[in-house]
C-alpha cells in the first residue's frame, strides 16, 4: 500500500468529492497499476456514504475484491445512522425507520 494513493483518498472524501474519489480510485489501478487494498476500499465507500451515494457505497462494499474490513463496514454504516437522525430531525419518520432498518 501507498500511503499517498490512501491520503489522498481521504483528503478527498472528507472534502465531499465523491465523484473525483471514485475516479482516482479507479485512475490508481488502471494507471498506475495500484491494486487497491482494504484501506482504499474503506475510504472509497465512506467518501460515496459521505455523499449520500449509500447505494453505491453499498455495492463496493458488496463486491471489493479484498475482504471487508470493520472499517469499510462501519464507514458505510455510520452514514446510514446519520441519514437516518436527519430524517428524524425534519419529521421524516418512515424514511428515518427505512435507513435504520437497512443499516442493521
């Protein structure tokens, strides 16, 4: 692993730039022949969680080709839980219960 491909993974799924994320994460393997470990999975799926892409966060986690990590796992759960407290926030009960229940 690089640690520069993984900061900058990180740099920008906490700057909220899912789609720039997804594509230096695919640049990295197809470029510059980077196999992508567990790291670059987890901040891949928190920057698309991050952006309230949890579907699609959601099937990377479903078909990483290295085993899930209880990073990855909790990068895309962590999301589900605050999507749901902001429905509840607004009053939007059902879809609050709706992104609990496929958090479990």
């Amino acid at each position: 692993m690089l640690t520069g491909d993984v900061e900058v993974l990180k740099a920008c799924s906490h700057g909220g730039l899912a789609d720039e994320t997804l594509d230096y994460f695919d640049r990295m393997h197809k470029v510059y022949n980077v196999e992508a470990d567990a790291f670059h999975y987890s901040c891949l799926v928190d920057a698309l969680s991050r952006a309230g892409r949890l579907y699609d966060a959601y099937k990377v986690n479903k078909e990483m080709t290295v085993k899930p990590t209880a990073k990855t796992r909790r990068a895309l759960l962590a999301n589900y839980v605050l999507l749901a407290r902001i429905y509840a926030s607004v009053g939007r009960y059902e879809e609050a219960e709706r992104m609990r229940m496929k958090g479990q």
